[in-house]
C-alpha cells in the first residue's frame, strides 16, 4: 500500500512541474469562441435474427434489437469539447449514486489546455481508463464481451480525469470515480445479494493510473492501467489491464491481458455461483471475500476487399477464491467467428453472420453444472451520420 502512495505521490508532484513548466496562457481563455465549431450526431443501430441454444433450454429464435443509439459530439472551440451517448433501449430511471440515467453511457466535458494543449480535464459520465481494447472497439462490431467487460469492471461511471500528452504517440494520467453508479444498499439489492457483515466503503472512489502509447509508426499500440478501488469499508481491489493491438494492411488484432485481486466480489460474479453452490436462496447471496481474475481475451479481423471482412475472438477467463476452496473455481470460454458486409463504401453499414459461444465450466468444489451456449445471428448494423456541422 505504501508503494501505491508513492507513486500516487510522485505522479501528482510529476503534474505540478509540468505545470509549472507550461503555464496556462490567455489564449487557451475559454473568452476565444470564434475557432473551429463542430457537433456530429450520429445514431448507432443494430438488429439481429437470433437462433439460439442453451444446455437443458429448448432451442429458440427471435428478432432482437442489440442497439438503439444516439451519440452526440463536438466541440465547442479549440479548448472545449462534449460527448453524450444514451441508449433508447434502456431506462431512464436516475441511478441512486451519480444521478444519471441508466440508459447514459457518456455525458463528460472535456478541456485541453497548456501551450501546446498537451494537458486535459475531463468530467462526467465516461469510460473508465481500463487498459483494455476490447472495450474500445465500436459496440456494434464487438458481438459478445467477456465477464471483465460485463461484471468484473464498470465500464461507464462518473469521473474526474486529467491527462497529459507526453508526446505525438504517448499519453499518461490519473482517473478518480465512483465504483459503482448506485448505492451499495440498492446495488446489492438489485442483484440478490444482502449486504452481511459487510458496510459500504466511506470513500467509494477508485482511480485508474493509465499509459497510451504507439510505436513503429502506428502499427503497435499499447493502453496500460493500474486500478484501486474500495467498495465495502476495509477490503480493496488492485487490478491490472495490459491492452496491446496491432495493426498492419488489412490485418488488425488485439490482446488484452487482465488481472484482478478483489479484496470483495464487487462484481458478484462468483460469489453467486459459491451462493448457489452453498444453497443460498435467491435474494440472499452474500459476497465473497479475496476473490482473484485473470483473463486473456484475443479478436483478429481481416479486410478482404472493400465490402468483405472476417473476424474471430476468443477469450479464456478463470476465477477463484485466495482463501476458500480453490483459485481456479470457475473458467469462462468466450468466442465467435463472423462474416462482415459493406455493401456501400461510403458508408457505414454492413450485414454480418457470425456464429457466438460461451462455454463456462466449474471446479469439483462447486459441483455446478456447465453452461454452454450456442447462437447463430443474422444481421445489420449503421452508424447513420444524422448531422454534422463544422464552423
């Protein structure tokens, strides 16, 4: 823990001297209105034609909307830009903790500043600086996300950021935000658990420590964080995430490698499964302490030509207890192989097929059954550019 502050300690005197080197000047004054005013609205959307199966579930098929999307962008000068993304599809009920609706994923502001605008602040409603690419990829091309996306991490909370530009390829900085959107009683609440011996943290921020770089002229990134968080009064959780993508012609993959050690299963993930193991009754699961995460997860994708393209992704996650029963209770297999069609190269819509799977498999200790899951989609996705404006 000592260690943790240091660096902390060191970070923030790194920010104050390049501060000081760099002083804010008059002409970054949010008073200078006059250059480059831009707003996009873009609306995503993608449906699907599902045939699906699950072990002991009979077969079925349904037409399902994955997403109905507005984004929208811009800036309102050189210093100061917006985004803000809801979905329509989701509810606009206020979450307890951050006040914002559960259908927003983004509502931030973010401010450049310094004289060569190497520094920006960013608040609200954002993705957290996980060092993960997966979370990167446009939400209509990502056909299934692993648990780290889904249960381990919050991806869309309310924050403070302040980063700085190193260079043309490299960027660090600090994230601070709330672990959760809702409160700890409402959190629990919500997904069957109780809170037990357990009492919410008195500070329940985390904060994400990142670095961005690229090399060999943009072919190989790299996007590396480090997280604390406290949840529940007393236990905390230190992860890592090691985001690397390559890029070369028509061939672009990822590789992003995880770990997580959760003083509480804030997550809930496994805890519910040594719930349902131990034969505790739904709405009465309680979470489980020093739970551990790795996970690797890979997507390839190939352009064939200009409306062709494939792509593959295959992920391997495995959780456990530190202290109870074993480190490596649960394996999650999650995997897809897709087909891409663009029929118009100006713009972005394309069908696709795409076959999707996730096998999890559990230790003797837990004596649960597998899960497997079977699907077949049929479907099309748009990014439908609704306005643009440049000034």
């Amino acid at each position: 823990m000592r260690k943790i502050i240091t660096f902390i300690a060191f970070l923030l005197n790194s920010i104050v001297f390049y501060a000081q080197e760099y002083p804010l000047e008059r002409k970054d004054s949010l008073e200078d209105t006059s250059s480059n005013k831009k707003t996009n609205i873009d609306f995503y959307f993608q449906a699907e034609l599902q045939a699906s199966k699950r072990k002991e579930q009979p077969f079925h098929s349904q037409f399902q909307i994955n997403y109905a999307q507005f984004n929208i962008q811009g800036d309102y000068n050189k210093n100061l830009s917006y985004r803000i993304r809801f979905k329509l599809n989701r509810s606009f009920s206020p979450t307890s903790l951050d006040n914002a609706s559960f259908g927003m994923d983004f509502a931030y502001l973010t401010y450049s500043f310094g004289n060569r605008r190497q520094w920006e602040a960013r608040v609200g409603k954002q993705y957290v600086m996980i060092g993960s690419y997966e979370l990167d990829i446009h939400p209509l091309y990502e056909y299934i996300y692993t648990d780290y996306i889904n249960y381990v991490i919050n991806p869309f909370t309310t924050a403070f950021l302040l980063g700085y530009k190193v260079s043309d390829t490299q960027k660090v900085g600090i994230q601070f935000y709330n672990t959760q959107n809702q409160s700890f009683g409402d959190y629990l609440k919500s997904n069957g658990f109780v809170s037990g011996s357990f009492v919410p943290s008195k500070l329940p921020i985390g904060t994400y420590l990142y670095w961005q770089n690229s090399f060999f002229s943009g072919a190989f990134h790299t996007n590396y964080s480090y997280n604390i968080s406290q949840f529940a009064e007393g236990y905390y959780t230190h992860m890592i995430s090691l985001g690397n993508q390559l890029h070369i012609g028509n061939h672009k993959a990822y590789l992003d490698l995880m770990y997580a050690h959760q003083g509480v299963d804030h997550g809930l993930l496994l805890s519910r499964d040594m719930g349902i193991s131990r034969g505790l009754p739904e709405n009465n699961y309680v979470m489980e302490k020093d739970i551990l995460y790795r996970g690797i997860v890979s997507r390839y994708e190939y352009q064939i030509n200009k409306n062709w393209s494939v792509s593959a992704k295959m992920g391997v996650e495995l959780s456990g207890s530190q202290k109870k029963l074993n480190k490596h209770l649960r394996t999650n297999y999650t995997y897809f192989l897709s087909g891409q069609y663009e029929p118009f190269i100006t713009q972005d819509f394309r069908f696709y097929f795409a076959y999707i799977g996730n096998t999890i498999e559990y230790s003797k200790e837990l004596s649960l059954p597998y899960k497997q899951l079977h699907r077949v989609v049929l479907g099309a996705s748009y990014n439908l550019p609704v306005l643009k404006i440049n000034k």
